[in-house]
C-alpha cells in the first residue's frame, strides 16, 4: 500500500472524531473510501497499527480541518489530555455533543481537570450521554477535589449543605 499523506492518525483516533466505530474506519479503508495503511506501532515492527489520512477525514466530521485543529487532533492522537480537552470543547461549540462528551470523557479518565467539569456538566444535562446525575456529580466532585474553582461551584450547588 502507498504511504499516506501526512498527517495520519489511528483509526480509533478517526473514530472518535467521525463519531463512528473503528469497524466503520477500517470498512472504510477496506471499499477505498478511505486512505488508511498499516503501520509500525509503539513497540516496532512486532506492533502494528493502522493509520488514517487525516485529509480523507474531511466531510466525515463536522469541524473545518484548519491548521489549529489539526494539531489538536495529532496531539490527542499522542494521548496529549490538553489537545484531547480541546476537541472535546470544539466539538461541544459545534453542537456534537456525543462526539464533545467522548473527548472530554478521553482527557477526564487521564486526569484532565476541565475535561472532568465538562463532562460532569454534560451527565448532569444529557448533552452527548445519557442524563445520570450521580455520574455529573462524580465527575464535578472529582475536579473540585483536584482544585477545579468551577466544578466546586456547582458541586456547592448542587448538593444540600
């Protein structure tokens, strides 16, 4: 297979962008719609991984693929929770929430501080998840216990104190 255009990305990475399984990434790859390659992972040549175009992505996720967004993305690809918490709030300002609440909940399970009070706020109001006040709550709660001003202002009011 050809080598891809630079930048690419994993495929759970472009799944998570296109709000699509990782089946649907390589479905994808696989009819041609889609240029992806297997490639050498983290561990070498004994680790392979496949990799997505990061061009071919344009039309599959509802964000303009600028140069600013496009770090973010490859950042996040790294496992970097900054880039992670900033597509979360990209994909939150465009009104994709299930795709924000999947980005924010990615940086918030690695320790991402605003991403846990984002996502916190979207349990809380059933933007992107399944409303569930006690997952909101655990996630405020998480944040505030971590430092997070604004998490403990709504912890503060939302419970009886």
């Amino acid at each position: 297979m050809p080598p891809l255009d630079t930048p690419a990305i994993r495929t759970p990475t472009a799944a998570m962008l296109a709000g699509v399984t990782t089946r649907s990434i390589l479905r994808w790859i696989e009819d041609g719609t889609m240029a992806g390659a297997q490639c050498p992972g983290r561990r070498g040549a004994t680790d392979v991984v496949w990799k997505v175009s990061l061009n071919s992505l344009e039309g599959r996720i509802p964000l303009v693929l600028d140069d600013q967004l496009i770090q973010h993305i490859i950042r996040a690809d790294e496992g970097d929770t900054v880039a992670k918490n900033a597509l979360g709030l990209a994909f939150y300002a465009a009104g994709r929430h299930p795709i924000a609440a999947a980005w924010f909940e990615a940086a918030a399970r690695q320790g991402h501080v605003d991403a846990m009070d984002w996502l916190g706020t979207c349990y809380l109001k059933g933007q992107g998840v399944t409303r569930h006040k006690a997952l909101g709550l655990k996630w405020l709660s998480e944040a505030a216990a971590r430092g997070h001003l604004i998490a403990q202002h709504k912890v503060d009011a939302l419970l009886p104190g």
